[in-house]
C-alpha cells in the first residue's frame, strides 16, 4: 500500500502551513553564520565578542527545546505555534534594530527561544496529523526547510552583507514570519489540549541547562580543544545535570520528557544514529565553507555558491528517499545514504587549491543526495509506532540528540582541524587530514545506521489503542 497510498490533503495542508514559518528560523541560522566578521567591524566589537550572537542563538534553542513537550500538552500544538512565531518575529524586530553588540546578543536569545520550540511543535504537529502513516514521505515534506536553508542562506547572507546593510539579515524574517502567522491561524486545526499537566519544574531545572552546558561546553572547544577549563567545566556539568534527569525521570509517572521512549528500538535507534551522524554530517558541513575560503582562496559569498550543488542534491534525493523508506524501510536506505556521504566525502581528503572545480562540484551533488537519503529515513523511523501524546517527547528527544550530535561532530573536527594545521604539511594538508576523519564518521555511522528497523511492515506496532493503531487497524 506504501506504494500508491497518497499523503492525505490534510496532512499537506499542515505541512505546507508549518514550512512557511519554519522557513524563517532555517535561513536565520545559515544567514548569520556567514556575517560574524562583518558584524564585529559594523559594531566595533571583537569577533569573540560577536560570537556569542550565535552561541547565544544556539544556548537558547537548547534551553527550550526540552519545555517544548509541556507545553505542547498543556496549550495545545497550535497556540504554542502560533506564540512561538511572535517570540521569534519580536527578536527578529529587536535584532534589525539593535545598536551594539549586548543588544544583538539579547535579541538572538529571544529569537532562541522562539525557534527553540518552534523546530519540535512543527514535527510534533506534522506526525500527528500523519497518524502514523507514510512516515517517510511526511518527514520529507517537513525537512524541505532544513534542506533549502543550506542552499539559500549563504547566498542571501553574502548577497545582504555585498550590498545592503546587515540589519536586512533578520528583517527578511518578517514577512516569513507575518506569512506563517496568518497561514497557521487560518488554516492549522486547533488542537485543544487534553489535559492540563503540571510543569515538571525540577526535571526542566536538569534537563535544560544540562543541554545548554553541553552545547555551551562543545561550541567553545571549537577554538580552543577539549583540555581547557573552558570546556572541560560546562562539559561536567551538562554531563552531571544530564544524568541527574535521567535517574529522577526515571522515577516519575510523567517526566518532562518521557525517556522510557528509548525503550522503543525505532525511537532509539533512530535518536542514536541522529547523535553519531553529527560527526559525519554536520562536521564536514562545517569544513567545506572554510575550506573553499582558505584552501581555494573564495569569498564566503563564492564559497555559498560553490556549495550549492550539494543543497541542490538533497534536495533532489528527499522525496525519493521519503517514498522508499515506507516502502523498504529505514534501515538500507539510511545505510546506502551513509555510504554514498563516505564516497563523496573522500576526494576533498585529496583535494587541493587546482582541483577541478566542475569535479567538486559534482562530488557534492552526489554527497547531497547521500545526505538526503541519511536524514529522511533516521528522522522519521523515530516515530514509527507512537501513540499521539507520544509524539512530542519523541520530537524533544530527536531534536536534542540532533543538537548535541552535531554541535559535537563539529567540534571533533575543528579541534582535528586546528592540531592538524600546526604539522608541517601546511593548510591543505590539514584539510585533507579532517576529511579523511569526516569519511571515517560517515562510515561509522553507516555501521551504526544498520542497527535501525527494516522493512516497515515488521516494525514495531503502536501502543494499543493510538491513534496510529486505530488509523491501521482500520485500513
């Protein structure tokens, strides 16, 4: 059936509705990560200074992202959406007005919080309204941000800082924002909660600071290594307050986020593969722009360009790796997709400043399209068989492995990275010496990809009496 069945029109409806929004908070992240050199010399600011305009971003979605699951249950999936997209269009306002740096940095921390719980409520929203069916293809539909953030935000963000002023970075939110608003109230159902629970105050003082540390802990080992006090004690701590929420939600009947899901082995398997991807493929996203700039000698606008070919892949690889996951399973499309990431990974570990441009970029159209065929399947296998109030713990738990995982691959890579440019080999040699790493990971996590379920028909059942068992059961 996973063959010919269509999306029903409501599920795209909500899709469509929820990526007009989503869109906003994807090209946020990309855009200002290309401009922190031109913020520091508009602000008269030190670039370490400037720098916390994205780890600030980055702390605050980390904060929020565990409050998502109550609040979700306690107000409902679309009021929640809906006042997340005001949070986040008041910090795009405050950031484009902002006349230092203190006051760029506070405005990134409320537009963290916006798109903090934003990102895991338009997943939750999207899963529910699939009620369990064509996974796949659903998650296709809602990563189209994930996938034309890459592609698009170098360019705009080299484009804005080329010819207009920096402020126009976040005041091209605005009518993204004003769109979604409007579009979710018109057109998203409205969900009212079923019950009203208690915030579960002390796992929320665990869990997001926890997470926060950790982020907070492996940004800063970026530039200075895993041996510094600067790491080494927010890393500790994360580590302690994290596993201090494991054993107290162990404890209770209705934890803030529900870690008895790991018990379930597509929820699971699918949080593992998404942590240990991070190395694979959000660290070698981090070295191809740096790469293109300092090996190749390109502008980071040029470098945005460059790097299209491998937007363009995904992109073209998504919806095909959406319909053969319900079809096959996740398991050998994620395992393939890892495989052919390790392939086309491979030759920047011998390219240098005369490589074949035409080549390259060849190679990252495929590595493009394995990158699609990674992030659909290991995505949507995590809700394989959840029940409705399942569905949000499930978005927090894969939203943070995702966070962690990549913000980790990143930091591996750069602290490789940076040892490796004071060998004797110079700046390429330490490129290619990260790549070879970079390959390494993705052929791990094609390993690792082999642990998630098969074919979807052998998959594990939902809960008896979901509503995606309903939904079967009555098929």
């Amino acid at each position: 059936m996973a063959d010919t069945e269509r999306i029903d029109p409501k599920v795209l409806r909500t899709a469509g509705v929820l990526i007009c929004g989503g869109l906003a908070v994807i090209f946020d992240t990309t855009i200002v990560g290309v401009a922190l050199h031109s913020l520091a010399a508009d602000l008269h600011t030190t670039v370490a200074t400037v720098q916390w305009v994205a780890t600030a971003y980055l702390l605050a979605l980390g904060i929020t992202v565990p409050l998502s699951t109550w609040a979700t249950a306690r107000f409902g999936g679309k009021r929640l959406w809906l006042f997340s997209l005001l949070v986040f269009l008041a910090g795009s306002v405050a950031a484009a007005l902002a006349w230092n740096a203190p006051a760029l940095i506070a405005a990134r921390v409320l537009q963290g919080l916006g798109g903090g719980l934003m990102m895991p409520v338009m997943t939750t929203l999207v899963g529910r309204a699939a009620g369990g069916r064509l996974l796949g293809r659903v998650t296709a539909l809602i990563s189209l941000p994930a996938v034309l953030g890459p592609i698009l935000g170098p360019l705009l963000g080299g484009l804005i800082l080329t010819h207009l002023s920096w402020r126009w970075m976040f005041w091209i939110n605005i009518p993204l924002c004003v769109a979604g608003f409007v579009l979710a109230a018109r057109f998203l159902e409205r969900d009212e909660p079923d019950s009203r629970p208690r915030l579960d105050v002390a796992g929320l003082a665990l869990l997001a600071p926890g997470v926060a540390a950790l982020l907070f802990g492996l940004s800063e080992a970026s530039d200075g290594g895993f041996g510094h006090p600067t790491v080494l004690v927010p890393l500790a701590a994360g580590a302690a307050l994290v596993t201090g929420f494991v054993l107290y939600a162990a404890r209770r009947t209705e934890p803030l986020v529900d870690l008895r899901l790991l018990a379930h082995r597509p929820t699971s398997a699918g949080s593992a593969v998404l942590f240990f991807s991070g190395f694979a493929l959000y660290g070698a996203l981090f070295l191809l722009p740096l790469f293109y700039q300092q090996v190749r000698g390109t502008s980071a606008l040029d470098a945005g360009i460059a790097l299209i070919p491998q937007g363009v892949g995904t992109l073209l690889s998504r919806s095909i790796a959406g319909r053969l996951t319900d079809r096959a399973g996740a398991r050998i499309v994620a395992v393939t997709g890892f495989v052919v990431v390790a392939a086309a990974t491979l030759p920047f570990a011998f390219a240098d400043a005369q490589a074949s441009p035409w080549l390259l970029g060849g190679v990252l159209l495929l590595r493009g399209i394995g990158l699609g065929a990674v992030t659909v399947p290991v995505m949507a296998v995590a809700y394989l068989g959840l029940g409705r109030e399942q569905v949000a713990h499930a978005s927090a738990l894969v939203r943070i492995a995702q966070q962690i995982g990549g913000s980790f691959g990143t930091a591996v890579l750069a602290v490789l990275l940076q040892s490796a440019t004071t060998g004797a080999g110079g700046l390429t040699a330490a490129f290619q010496w990260s790549f070879w790493w970079a390959t390494g990971f993705a052929v791990l996590a094609a390993l690792l990809a082999l642990a998630l379920p098969g074919r979807a028909a052998t998959a594990p059942a939902a809960p008896e009496g979901s509503p995606a068992e309903e939904v079967r059961a009555a098929a």
